[in-house]
C-alpha cells in the first residue's frame, strides 16, 4: 500500500512512555489521515546506529518522513492539535467535522 504520508518513531525500549507516544501518534495519525499512512518504530537501544545517523537525540521523537520536507516532533504526542501542527497534517476529516458539530447542536437543544 502506498500512502502520502510516512513516519519514523523513535522509542527507548518499551517503557510506558514509548508505548505512549505510539498510541497518541496511531490516534492522531488515524484521525487526520483517512487514506492511511506507514509508521515504522525504531528501538534506539537495539539500533543505536540509525538513532545516531539520524542525530536522534531524545526519546521519543517522531520524523515525518513523507510528505517532504521532514519534520520532526520530540515528545509523548500528548497534544494532538500542537502535534498536527507541527507535523504539518491536514485538518479533521470533513465527517469528523460533522459529527462534532451535530453532537454540539445536539447538546444546545
């Protein structure tokens, strides 16, 4: 499958933390980019080679590989608006959009 957009976790072992990060980026990820995307996590303790030819210097961080240029995001991912920011990712999707605006009108009436 190819998709537009790609990215790179790097984690350090399988800590709460890592697992964290992964989850929010899956979510994220899901959720703004209906027609899918490639994630590849990378272990910096059993590859430190690649964390250090990529000059990956925190745990976790997050590289988006496609579309170019990269970007990169340092963190657990915690906020997703800041994170579709600075990942450059495009807004909800339009049925995301509807539903929460119909849950709103919903709750004012």
């Amino acid at each position: 499958m190819t998709t537009d957009y790609a990215f790179r976790l790097y984690v350090a072992g399988q800590s709460e933390r890592s697992s964290t990060a992964e989850a929010n980026l899956r979510a994220l990820a899901g959720a703004r980019l209906p027609g899918g995307y490639e994630l590849e996590v990378v272990d910096v303790v059993a590859r430190p080679g690649l964390a250090e030819e990529q000059r990956i210097l925190a745990t976790p961080t997050v590289v988006r590989l496609l579309p170019l240029p990269q970007l990169r995001v340092i963190g657990d991912l915690s906020d997703p608006p800041r994170v579709a920011y600075a990942l450059d990712l495009p807004d909800e999707p339009q049925e995301v959009r509807m539903e929460n605006r119909l849950e709103r009108e919903a709750g004012d009436g």
